[in-house]
C-alpha cells in the first residue's frame, strides 16, 4: 500500500492505516517507511540547515535520525546505537572523517545543544566550515566541519550507489 501525500508534502495516511499497513505487512514495511519518510521529508530539511550554516540545527537533526535508525532498526540504543551508525553509515577512511572515534564527544554536544546550552563542555567544541576533513581536534578541542558531517550521513541515502561505508571502501 503506497503512503499518499497531499498538499505540502502532509502526509494523508491516518495513524489506524498505518498501524493496519504494518500488521498486515512483513517487518520491512516498518523499516522502509521510517527511512523513506527520512529521506523525503528530514535530508531536505537538514539540507537547508546546512546551506544556511545553522550548525546546532544540523546537530540535533542529524542526532534524531540517527537514533530512530540505531534504535528502530538494529535495535541499538544511546551512545552505542549512535556509534554503531556512524561506523557503519558514515564514518570513511580519510584523516577526520571517522565520526565514530568521537561519537561519546558528539552524543555529549547534542545533550549540551538540546538541554544546556551554557555549559563548560561548550568550551570543548568548536564549528568551522573551512576545514577540509570532518573534523580535527587542536589543544583539546574538538573543531567539527558540520557540512562534511551531514554530507557523510547524506551519501548514505543517495539512490544509484549511495556511498555507504561498504560501497566506499570497495571502490
């Protein structure tokens, strides 16, 4: 059963014909439609966020999809969930692009960006869009390039060959 949209991209689908679509289905239809309605509706959203640099937007999105993936899909939770995706979904083998060596610094921002703002680890972390790797770390601080983050997430939902770690690394 296809998920109709109507005007503004609204999804038309109940929430009774959804919960019937997934009974009725095998688990995959669960875990396509989270990721199909991430892609659809989340990456365009975070692909703003990150052409207008809003850097702690881009943060607690990407955060959000990344748990609703770890938690939902290969029943990961927290930290662990967090980093298991990263390895797996976005990290690539060139100097400060293994998120996951810094997914607990990541997790800890994103608390700090949600719920405390004003904190001392806000003296620990640091954007800057014209670094060229995702991130790198100078006297203790962490100093993350948002717009490779998101575009290392991003390569995993592009269609014809989206570059996942698996597809990387072979090429």
């Amino acid at each position: 059963m296809a998920i109709s949209y109507g005007k503004d991209n609204i999804m038309a689908e109940t929430f009774q014909q959804r919960l019937q679509r997934f009974q009725n289905n095998s688990p995959i239809e669960f875990i396509e439609t989270i990721l199909n309605s991430i892609h659809n509706f989340y990456i365009p959203e975070l692909q703003t966020a990150s052409d207008i640099k809003q850097s702690n937007l881009l943060i607690l999105g990407l955060h959000s999809i990344i748990e609703t993936i770890s938690e939902n899909v290969f029943l990961k939770k927290g930290v662990e969930g967090f980093k298991f995706y990263l390895e797996n979904f976005v990290d690539i083998d060139e100097g400060g692009g293994k998120f996951s060596e810094i997914a607990d610094e990541l997790n800890d921002w994103r608390n700090i960006v949600a719920h405390q703002y004003i904190s001392k680890l806000g003296h620990s972390f640091s954007y800057d869009y014209s670094i060229s790797t995702g991130y790198q770390i100078e006297n203790g601080i962490i100093i993350l390039n948002p717009k490779n983050l998101f575009e290392q997430f991003q390569s995993a939902f592009l269609a014809n060959g989206g570059k996942t770690k698996r597809n990387r690394c072979s090429q």
